[in-house]
C-alpha cells in the first residue's frame, strides 16, 4: 500500500512540475509577444499553439486562416498584411497557413486552439485547388500538422465525442503504411478514437493517461523552443492603437487596377507576367488540368470541411469564410467544365449556411480580371474586394 501511495504522489509531483514550467514559459513569452509578430510566415508559428494563442489573446489581433495564397503574394501592397499594415482599421492582421494547409490541418489546428477562438472572430480563406478527387495525403497532412496540435484536438473537452471520431477517423483513413514513429503512435491512438467497439474503447480508456502525459509534454516542449525562437523587437512592440480610418474602396479598386494592368501584359487572362512565364506559359494539350486534380464534387475534402464546420460549432467561434473563385477565363480555355465550378461555390455557400456561419461569396469575378493573379490565387483586386469584406466582417457591431 506504501508503494501505491508513493506512485501516486510521484505522479502528482510530476505532474506539479509540468504545469509550473509550462505556466512559467507561457508568461516569459507573454512578455515577448509583439503585434507585429502577426505578420510571422513560418513554420514554427504554423504549429506552435503557444504563439497562435498569443495572437488570439490579444483581442486586436484577426487571424486569418488559409494556404498558399497567403504567401503568393506576399509582395502585393494589396495582400492584407500590408494593406492593414499599423492597424489602421483596428486590427491586426494575423496570418496563419502556407501551401498544403488544406481542411484537415486547420480542423486539427482550431481544434487545439479551443478556448482561445470561443467567441472570437476569425477568417478563413477557402481554396478550391483543395477539393480535388483524392483529397488530402498523409505525406501532406505529416508535413504540415504535428502530433501536438492532434492531441490537443482530442483532448479538447469542448469537442463532441462525434466529431472526435470522425476526425480520427480521416486520420486513419489517410495514413499510410510508412510514416514516422510520432505519426504511428498518434494514428494509433486515433484508431481507438475511430473504432466504437468494447475493446477498443476499453483500451482508449487504459491509454489515455499515457497519451495525455505526452500531450503535456508536448506543450512544455513547444513552449521552451517558442520562447527561444520568440524575439523581442524595440521597434515593434505595441505601441497606441491609431484610430479606424475610412477607406475608400473605390479608389483602392482603382489602383490595384492601373497596378495590375502594367504587370500582366504578355497574356489575356489577367495573370501577373512572371508567373504566367514561368508556370502557364505553354501548349493547351500540355497544360490541360487532369482529372486527379479537377474540382470534384465528392471529394474527401468536403468531409473534412465539414469537421472544421464542426469544430467552430462546438467551440463557439465565428468565422468569415471567403469562397474563393478559380480563373474562368483560364479554366475555360484548359476545357475545364463551368458547371462543375459553379457546383462547387454552391455547395461551399450551403454548407456554410447550414451551421449559420457568414460566407463572403467572391464567386462572381470568376471572369474578372486581376481579381487572381494566376489561375487560382488571390490578385491585386481580388485582396482589395476581400479587405473589403474582412474590414466590414471586423468592424460590424463595433461602430
């Protein structure tokens, strides 16, 4: 009985420790964090909870969920962590996600997040690219999540037990047989998640503990390398919040046009010259889109968009998404089918509107010029209409 009762009180030692650490680590970074930080594109904010959590603490902050267009235009004073550049419009822009960031990997972010979006207002930037026939793989799913943010997703008491198995379920279902001893052991303990038998509930229940001292550890770990990596800047730490400015959209319309216009002159689709250079610049037949990468109106990824869907439900937060269009003229001139597109922006508006979630529906410039400034990402005017709406999706109730 002596040995039982000193486990358990090296248990609770441990555990004593862990959490002071970690609670000592959240405070030196607390004291770090800089606004500006925000505006951060890198990997080690993408899966760092700590830093996201910084961001949404700060109430100012927006953060705003999304893939490769958030990088692909990172020049463009249009792209919304330039135009917002000082908070001029009472925020700032947080951006989160690179190339590969597709439902699954934000679900499992949000998810880890948890109480730090409740109530909170964020965006998110819906990619069509996404919704392909095979949907995410578990090379991509591997390289752009981490064991940490899947178990803080599963040990979110916030998330029902449904959407838990359904997420874990898309784990097990995309993963492979080689992937590294990490991704093995957390599919591991997503598969007793998946499986709603007796024994492997049982079993879930047996592991739990083990899986969730990891987790903690996990989180120490992120909140030791954070604070390393965490640079505190003189000349960027807040400062007074200047006022809310007017903007007048026409105008911005009018020079992202005259901008636009000058840097896409050796094509007729609107795209920036040296992409379409580099990337499109050849024969019709060689460049036809192929079918494994066409819209596809089954494709897993309306599955696990509907998981973010519930994530947001069962959290409590609001989210702006923004339907994204693809470049008609040139989807039409590869022989892409037009009812297929306008398929999928329908079904992405009804799917939002079902959970009673705000949609900004950018699907009507599918045809306009230098709203995209390639085939599908977000151009000079089309970062102009989508200021616009964040700005208004901000500032609403607030005036």
């Amino acid at each position: 009985m002596k040995k039982v009762i000193a486990f358990v009180c090296s248990i609770i030692i441990c555990f004593g420790f862990l959490f002071f650490y970690q609670s000592h680590y959240e405070g030196l970074i607390s004291k770090k964090y800089y606004n500006k930080f925000g505006e951060n594109l890198t990997e080690h904010k993408f899966r760092s909870p700590i830093l996201q959590s910084m961001g949404a603490r700060q109430h100012d902050n927006l953060l705003m969920f999304g893939s490769s267009e958030l990088e692909h235009t990172i020049g463009y004073y249009t792209q919304p962590i330039k135009f917002f550049n000082g908070k001029k419009d009472g925020f700032q822009i947080n951006l989160i996600g690179k190339a590969g960031y597709t439902c699954l990997v934000h679900a499992a972010d949000f998810g880890t997040l948890g109480h730090e979006l409740k109530g909170q207002k964020v965006v998110f930037v819906l990619s069509p690219q996404w919704f392909v026939k095979k949907g995410i793989d578990e090379n991509t799913f591997e390289a752009n999540s981490s064991e940490l943010q899947v178990y803080g997703f599963l040990f979110n008491k916030n998330i029902s037990l449904t959407t838990k198995q359904n997420f874990s379920k898309r784990i097990v279902l995309i993963s492979g047989k080689k992937v590294n001893k990490h991704f093995a052991l957390m599919r591991d303990y997503c598969s007793l998640y998946s499986n709603k038998d007796l024994l492997s509930t049982s079993k879930r229940y047996l592991m739990t503990p083990y899986y969730w001292l990891r987790y903690e550890l996990l989180v120490l770990k992120d909140d030791i390398n954070s604070n390393k990596y965490l640079k505190p800047d003189r000349k960027l730490v807040n400062g007074l919040k200047p006022p809310h400015t007017t903007t007048n959209w026409n105008a911005e319309l009018k020079k992202a046009s005259k901008i636009a216009k000058s840097q896409s002159t050796n094509n007729q689709f609107g795209m920036d010259n040296k992409v379409y250079e580099h990337a499109f610049k050849r024969k019709p037949k060689t460049i036809r889109v192929s079918s494994n990468n066409n819209l596809c109106i089954n494709s897993p990824e309306y599955e696990d968009f509907k998981l973010l869907l519930d994530v947001c439900k069962d959290e409590g937060i609001k989210p702006l998404f923004l339907n994204i269009p693809v470049n008609g003229k040139w989807y039409d001139y590869v022989g892409y089918n037009k009812n297929d597109r306008l398929a999928y922006y329908k079904k992405i508006n009804s799917m939002v509107n079902s959970y009673g979630f705000e949609v900004a529906d950018f699907s009507k410039y599918e045809d306009e010029n230098y709203f995209l400034m390639d085939s599908a990402h977000i151009g000079w005017k089309g970062w102009v209409y989508v200021n616009e709406a964040i700005d208004k999706y901000y500032n609403k109730d607030k005036n």
